[in-house]
C-alpha cells in the first residue's frame, strides 16, 4: 500500500477522503491539463479475465428432437448429423460489436476504485473520479448525485431520488417503447435490498414490460442481480417468450441470492392456495426456458444451477449446447461445491454426475466450455467440480487471499488438469494470492497443446527461465500467448525488475519468431 504525499488517494482500491464538488471539479481541471490523452486503462495493462468473442454465424443444423431427456443417441443413428465439419479456432475469435464496444455509453458501472492519475508539484498522485453514472434528471437530483459522486457513499437522500428516477426512466421507456440491443443490469447502480417490497415488485414488472416490445435484443447481463427464485425464472420465462429470436449473449453469474437456487427447492411463481391449479415445478420451468433460447452463443451460469444430482438440469440444455462454437461460462464457488455444502440450505451442494458430462461431449463436440474457479481454498473442492470426462476448454483458477489455514495446493491441481484435459485444454489462467511457487516449466511440458497461458504469482527464477528456453526449443507448438505477472516483496522488487529486464531482452525475438504474444512484467498491486 502506497500512500500520496499529498494526501488525495491512495492506491489499493481504498476509499478517498470526502471532497466538495468544487474541490472535484478543480482536481479535474488539474488532471485535464497534466494528461489529457490518458482516458481509460487499456486492454493490455488489465489483468482480469474478460470472456467476449465472436461466434461464426452458421444457422441451427438440422435436428430430430427425440423423446424425453435420454434421447440422446439422435446423433448416432443420423449419419448425417455431424457431416458438415466445423473447424476448431482454439478460442480465438474476432471481437463482436455487440460485446466488444468501446463506446462509453455501454461501460459497467465500478466502484470507488476508478482513479485519475496525475501529476501535482514533483509526483504521481491518484485523484478520485467522476465515475460514469447515471445523472438524475431533477435539479435536486442532479446536486445530489453530484454530491454522491464526491463523497463517494450514497446518503437516504439519494437513494430517495435515484429510485423516483428510476421509476420515471422505466415508465418513459415503457410508454415510448424503447428498442435496445443490450441491456445490462449494473449491480453497482441498482441494489434490490435497498427496495421495499412495492418497490421491488414495480421495478421487476417494468423490467418484464421492457423486455417484452423488444424486437433485436442481443445481449442481456443479470450479473449480481441477487433476485429471488421467483423473480429470477419469471425474467428468464420472459426472454424464452419475447426475444429467443434474436438473444445470442445471456450473463447470470450471481443472478440468484445465495441461498435462492430455481433446482433445489420447487414452489410455485403462481399466487395464491393452489388448491385447485397444478403448480407447476420451479426448476422445470428455469430448465426449459433456458432450452427454448435457440439462438444464444454465450451462456454465463453458476455451477450450482446445473447441477441437480441427476444431471437432467444439463441434458435439457442440449437443445442450445449444440450450436456450432457454443460458449459455456460456468462459474465455480466454494458453496456449490458438491457434497460438501448443504443443499437443504438451497444455495448448492449437488454434482452433475460423470454421465451426463459424457453425453454432452459426445453430443456437442464444438462445445466451448469454460470453467472459472473464484477463491477457492483446498484442492478437495477444486477437485469436486470436475470429472473425467469434462469437455474443460479453458479453466480459470483464483484462490483468493487466506488468512488462516493452508493454501490451496496448486501443483496437484494443475497435475490433476494436465492427467485428464491435456487434450482439450486451450486456456489456463492461475492468479495466486500467495508466496508459495509454481512449477511453470513442469505444467507446460504436461500441457504441450495449450494455447494460451496466464499467471500471476511468485516463481522461482530458474524455473521461469527454464520454462521460456522449453517455449523457445519449439516444444509448445500451439501456443500464441503467455503472459506471465511476477509477485514479489517489497525487498525483491528491484531485483526483480533487472531479472525480468533481462529475460525480455533475451527472448524477445524468438517470441516474435514464433508469433506469441509475449508479456513478462511486476504485478502492480
């Protein structure tokens, strides 16, 4: 943590003192006039992993839906199901303009961790931004969303106006009928435990109002929503209805609170006794409006929301799961995992048995999947989410920072990845938050048909010069980018600095030669 000597901020993603407008307005000025080329922070300085691409526009193939679930052998007795050949990209997609816009207009919404850089007398400070929000339309509003952006917490005042706002957007959008092709919910923006119950359920109906009259919506994000069962498959029953024609992108990581999982607990989104209306069950209905989505080329889920015990939750998505380049994002937590945590408790705990996972692959051999591990503490867990024959294109690990206990083995873990995906793997990203070491030139000899590779964490020096002579003798013959981020002490950070100087320099050209994109650098805390 390093502090400014003047006082302004810090860096580390920690609050900033509270500031008057006028002061933040005359730090603007400050940093206009020191760079004014310096927007945004580039692609290439971003270490976070961010899933976007293109999938090629081929139409549905020709399919004769069987019956029930199990009628998967489809693709056996029809030889000409799988004729026309679908070549593999290794994941490498040119970028879609509906995710890969760079219009500001479209940007999520952070927290107070957005800064300027600047520099005031004789050093480099960060000054608190004006992150982009949505200004209230009211005078009133305006000054206190003004005040909010500079103090940097929302007050009861504001949160009063910004949810009349709100209520008068949505209505002017339902009225003027609104066409959109992306529509994120930011959880940054709008926080449904701060609504009331009457609030909440007029936000949820002019959502489904909106969603209805929508003609080409391509992309839809409910990341961190945290909505109830209920609300959750009726938005979702809302999409398969309205825009199945025209949805291709749908993100619901934490689209569920924690304990609201649609496969555990069945009840009914219909009011009242249900004494004399058949109640339908909860995960069908999430299930199959899921299936009725055709035209969708990215799904993003949470493992626990396919994951029944049974596997049926996974087989009734096949429907979507074999659209040629289908992309797959399930994310993987430590209350999902499988027979540990309760499933009573209706947050997760049930697995998707071996069986199924081989169905699928067999069924749905273009089949992207991506599996991200996010702050997991034991290998045990790790190793619960994945099974022999797991379809795993890309696996994303972060084991978060850990005060007590062991750390996470991280070398069982990527000897467990390389005995059973060796062959399908084309993406590994490992971010550790520990001091403990990591055998890189031994996982890529385990790994020689990886494509790319991502780490950020401590090595040994030997080991990664070891590990650039194996790149450099030809061995990885697929890999296109490495980007190895080096975490070291305060006391090592200089020595690091003339180490890692010296490697760029030395294979520098031989990454050129081979076309890899090479980056090799300290990882900025």
């Amino acid at each position: 943590m390093w502090y400014s000597q003047s006082g302004v901020g810090r860096i580390g993603g920690a609050s900033a003192p509270p500031m008057r407008a006028a002061q933040v307005d005359h730090i603007a000025r400050l940093v206009a006039a020191a760079r004014p080329n310096d927007t945004h922070i580039t692609e290439d300085h971003c270490v976070c992993w961010r899933p976007y691409d293109e999938v090629y526009r081929h139409g549905p193939r020709a399919y004769r839906a069987g019956r029930g679930l199990l009628a998967l052998e489809d693709w056996r007795r029809d030889p000409f199901l799988w004729l026309h050949h679908v070549p593999t990209n290794n994941g490498l997609q040119t970028i879609d303009y509906i995710l890969g816009s760079d219009d500001t207009y479209f940007w999520s919404i952070p927290d107070v961790e957005r800064y300027f850089v600047g520099d005031l007398h004789c050093e480099s400070v960060l000054f608190p931004a004006q992150y982009p929000t949505l200004p209230l339309h009211t005078p009133h509003g305006n000054h206190l969303w003004r005040t909010h952006t500079a103090q940097k917490r929302s007050p009861f005042s504001y949160l009063k106006e910004f949810h009349i706002c709100l209520q008068t957007t949505m209505k002017r959008m339902e009225l003027e009928e609104s066409q959109m092709e992306r529509i994120i919910v930011s959880d940054r923006l709008i926080h449904l435990d701060t609504m009331d119950y009457y609030k909440r359920k007029k936000y949820f109906q002019s959502l489904l109002n909106i969603l209805s009259f929508q003609d080409g919506l391509q992309l839809v994000c409910f990341e961190n929503l945290r909505c109830s069962r209920l609300e959750g498959v009726r938005l979702i029953q809302q999409l398969a209805c309205f825009n199945a024609h025209s949805l291709k992108y749908l993100f619901l990581w934490r689209f569920f609170d924690c304990n609201e999982n649609p496969l555990l607990v069945n009840y009914s989104y219909i009011t009242g006794s249900g004494a004399y209306i058949p109640r339908p069950s909860t995960a069908h209905c999430f299930s199959r409006s899921l299936g009725e989505l055709l035209n969708l080329r990215v799904l993003a889920l949470e493992y626990g929301h396919l994951a029944d015990g049974t596997g049926n939750a996974l087989l009734s998505l096949l429907s979507i799961l074999k659209r040629p380049h289908f992309r797959l994002q399930v994310l993987c937590v430590e209350e999902h995992t499988p027979g540990r945590a309760e499933p009573a408790l209706g947050g997760g705990g049930l697995g998707v048995p071996d069986g199924a996972w081989r169905r699928v692959a067999s069924a749905c051999p273009d089949l992207y999947l991506v599996m991200l591990f996010y702050r997991m503490s034991e290998y045990e867990h790790v190793r619960r989410f994945l099974s022999p024959s797991l379809p795993l294109r890309e696996a994303h690990l972060h084991n978060g920072t850990r005060l007590r206990g062991a750390h996470l083995d991280l070398d069982s873990f990527l000897r467990h990845v390389a005995y059973y995906y060796a062959s399908t793997l084309v993406t590994l990203s490992v971010q550790q938050r520990s001091n403990a070491a990591v055998p890189l030139r031994a996982t890529l000899e385990r790994l020689p048909a990886l494509a790319r590779l991502m780490f950020v964490g401590a090595v040994h020096e030997e080991d990664l010069r070891d590990l650039l002579v194996l790149v450099a003798c030809g061995v990885c013959y697929r890999l296109e980018e490495m980007k190895i981020l080096v975490e070291a002490d305060t006391d090592s950070r200089e020595h690091w600095k003339v180490v890692l100087s010296r490697l760029k320099e030395e294979f520098s050209d031989i990454m050129k030669l081979f076309d890899i994109e090479f980056t090799l650098s300290l990882h900025k805390f």
